[in-house]
C-alpha cells in the first residue's frame, strides 16, 4: 500500500503553489487590467500592482520553501510549526475572501474558467489543511 508522509504532503503542496501562479497569471487578462487600471487614481493602480506582486512573492517563497525543505517542515520544530501556520493562515483567509468577498460569477464566462475557480478553491482548502496540520500535529 502507498503511504504519503507528511514531509510528501508538503513537497506536493510546494508545487501545489507553484502551479497557483500558473492560474492567476490569467487574472490580468481576465479581469482587463490594461482597459480597467489606468481608470483608477495613480496611488491605488500602483497599490493594487503592488499588493498582487507581493502576494506572488509570498506564493513563490511558500513554493520553494515547501519544495527545498519538506522534511524540515514536517519535523514540527517551533520554527517550521510557526511557518505551516503562516502558511495555513494565508490560504485559510484566502479560502474565506473566495467564499464570502469575491463574487467571481461575473467571471466565469467559459467552462474552463469555471473548472479553474473550482480547482484552486480545492487548492486552497488543501493548503490549508495540510499546513494547519504540520502547524497543530503533536510530535512526540
């Protein structure tokens, strides 16, 4: 019988981010940065560029992170109990914000559009869940 380990989870889940940004390198297009950006003030164009490249970033980071150093996350020392967390948080929220603040209907013009939202709410249940485990599990 196959048996994935919780180090595994978390490799899988390091490319699980990755292929994250795949998904959201659609949402310029999607949502028509180029004809809706330059509608807004300076300030909150460059905020909201700069908000979505720090997001990228954070996924990045969490993607490699998760990649190089799986069996140290999943070894439950504080500092990788406290990162699982941060990262559990991360995705738990964005989990709620897809839930309950985004009404991405509108959006979801195309079939394969649909399928895409319904697999990266999968994704963040999955990170969620899998992070808060190595965040909460008893190691002794």
């Amino acid at each position: 019988m196959f048996h994935l380990t919780l180090a595994d989870l978390i490799f899988l889940s390091g490319w699980f981010h990755l292929a994250t940004l795949t998904a959201s390198a659609q949402v310029p297009r999607e949502l028509r940065f180029r004809e809706d950006l330059p509608k807004l003030n300076p300030l909150l164009r460059q905020w909201v560029l700069v908000a979505g490249i720090y997001i990228v970033f954070n996924i990045v980071a969490f993607g490699i992170i998760s990649l190089c150093f799986s069996k140290e996350l999943a070894a439950g020392t504080p500092l990788a109990r406290a990162f699982c967390a941060y990262v559990s948080l991360f995705w738990g929220l964005r989990l709620l914000i897809q839930c309950f603040v985004f009404d991405a209907k509108p959006y979801l013009t195309k079939w394969y559009l649909r399928i895409g939202y319904h697999a990266l709410t999968g994704l963040f249940v999955w990170q969620t869940v899998i992070y808060g485990y190595a965040a909460i599990r008893s190691h002794g």
